[in-house]
C-alpha cells in the first residue's frame, strides 16, 4: 500500500473514530438519501446513487444531528433536517464541479464527467428539489426559511466569485464574504436546525450557528489551500481547478500583498495567464513564501472561535465532539 493510500484510510478512520457516538443516526441519514434515489424515475436512481455511494464526510448531517443531541433531542426529524442538508451540499458540487471543469471528486470521475454537464445541471436541480421535499414534511416554515435562505447565499457567493475571477486586486475581505456565503452559511445553517429541533433557546441557537459558521469558514480556507498544494491521490478530487480559473484564495491574496513591487508583477503575470508552467511557479512560490501557514493560521483562529462558541453548553459527548470536529477541520489532509 502506498504512503498516500495509508494517510487517506487513516484519516477516514480518524473521522470515523469523531463520529462513533453518531454513527447510527448517519446510517439513518444514509437510508434517507438511499431513498431519494429510489423515488426517481428512469435514469435518476442510477445517477443519484452514483453521487450518494461516491461517500464524503457528511459534516453537515453529523452537524445537525449532534447539534439537536446538544439539546437533548433524538427525534427523527434529525435525520431528514441532516439528509436535507446533504443534498443541497450534493447538488451544490454538481454545479460547482462544471463551473470548475473538475474531472475527479472522491476518487471518481464528477458527474458531469460520467454522464455529461446537461445531466449534472439537471441533477443538481433535482437534489435541490428533494432537500426542500423532505424539509417541507416537517411542517415547520421557519426551518425552510432557514435552509431557502442559506441556499440563496450559496447560490450569490458562487455567482459573485465567478464574476471575480481573474480580479487581480481582489481584497482579503470580498474573499471571505464569498466563503461565507459559500460555506460557512450552510453550515451555520445545520446547526440552527438542530438547535430548532431540540427547541433551544434563541441565545443558544444564535451560539450554535456561530459555531457552525466559524467551522465553515475554517473548512472552506482549508480547502482553498489544499488546492493549491494538496496531493490529488489523498483528497480524492482535481486540484489546482482555483488558479485554472482565476479565483484567488486566501494564500494567493496574502502572497501577493506581501511581494515588492516587482516581484508582484511577475506573480500577478503568472495569475493573468495560468499555464502549467505559470502554475508550478506560482505553486512553488506559495510553498516557499509562508503563505501556506498563514491559511492553516487563520483557519486555526476560526476554528478556534468555533470552539470558543460552546463555552456556555454543559460538558457532554456532542459537545466533546463538536470540538474534536472543529480540531479535525484544520488538521485534515482532504
């Protein structure tokens, strides 16, 4: 087995070890999303199954479910809020993966790629539509709102990001306004949800959305930066798709604001033009110029914060592993 093959299976069984308290609840959430796929017709339990088995970390379920546990809630409901999120986050990376021309997402070829970008536009749609479905069964308008809002901000941070690419002189706070829109809401989201189900208070809801929304953004600029140097083999999915596309992250904003004038304009010439050698370049620069740990650093503050957002919740098992998860975000490797 290789290094990289060994480093995968052990931090999937690190995650797993973080989930072990939940697990029967995420197999819950498994059937739920199993049963999406059957209520379609024609090809769409072969596409949707597709995208369900490929796996990922099921954060936003595992958010929902251990949020509404911090409440003392066990209800089934846990599981649809949970499912529900999933598949926003689902049809979300459809859309994202055309957007990016990614060919790879958990070591498979993306959907778009198997079964062409038309049928990934229209499953995406279709996964929007049973997240809201099964939403809509609980017969709460204000959970919906919550989850129609969060969508709705996804769907602006991705568009406003696109209408930046190649913006050379992107600032650090229009990036996190994208990844707050992009991420973080949904994830603030999950844990609102629970915290509605589990009938908290307005303080303690206001908290664990915090929570959620600090861990997303740790999350996303942990991503970003596994972008520019992660190892595809260990993430599972096509990387450098950022640079490809003009979109400018947080180690590539603070590289380029640290550089001297000259410097900074053979970089932003590699940005104006990402050929792979440009990328190499511009790879090798962000590896040597410290700007790789000051994206760990400032996703360690968020996660931090997140942490910080449970001081007020008794010690108990979700909370211990809300914690563990938030440490988990800013250590992973994919």
């Amino acid at each position: 087995m290789s290094p990289t093959s060994v480093n995968l299976k052990q931090e999937q069984e690190r995650l797993e070890d973080l989930y072990q308290n939940i697990f029967p609840f995420l197999i819950q959430t498994e059937r739920a999303l199993q049963d999406v796929a059957s209520r379609g017709k024609g090809m769409i339990p072969e596409i949707v199954n597709y995208v369900i088995q490929a796996g990922g970390k099921r954060l936003r379920p595992a958010l929902v479910v251990l949020s509404a546990q911090l409440g003392g809630s066990q209800t089934d409901d846990a599981i649809s809020v949970g499912a529900a999120s999933e598949l926003i986050h689902l049809a979300t990376l459809m859309h994202d993966d055309i957007v990016d021309r990614a060919v790879l997402r958990h070591q498979k070829p993306t959907a778009a790629v198997e079964f062409g970008d038309e049928v990934a536009i229209l499953l995406g749609d279709f996964l929007y539509v049973e997240a809201f479905s099964l939403l809509a069964a609980i017969n709460d308008p204000q959970l919906v709102d919550l989850f129609a809002r969060a969508t709705r901000a996804m769907c602006q941070g991705e568009i406003n990001q696109v209408r930046r690419r190649f913006t050379l002189d992107l600032s650090l706070s229009e990036y996190l306004s994208f990844i707050d829109n992009k991420t973080a809401t949904l994830m603030g989201a999950a844990m609102k949800g629970g915290a509605r189900l589990a009938r908290l208070s307005t303080d303690q809801a206001t908290a664990l959305g915090h929570f959620g929304w600090n861990l997303g953004m740790a999350f996303q600029i942990i991503d970003d930066t596994l972008d520019l140097v992660g190892d595809e083999v260990v993430t599972g999915k096509t990387l450098r798709t950022d640079l490809a596309n003009g979109k400018l992250t947080l180690p590539l904003i603070w590289l380029r604001d640290k550089l001297e004038p000259a410097e900074r304009e053979k970089f932003l010439g590699y940005l104006r033009e990402p050929t792979a050698d440009s990328v190499q370049h511009i790879i090798t620069w962000v590896k040597d110029s410290g700007a790789i740990k000051e994206g760990l650093r400032q996703a360690a503050n968020f996660a931090q914060q997140a942490k910080t957002s449970l001081h007020s919740f008794p010690d108990s098992s979700p909370k211990k592993t809300l914690s563990a998860i938030a440490q988990y975000i800013v250590t992973r490797t994919r």
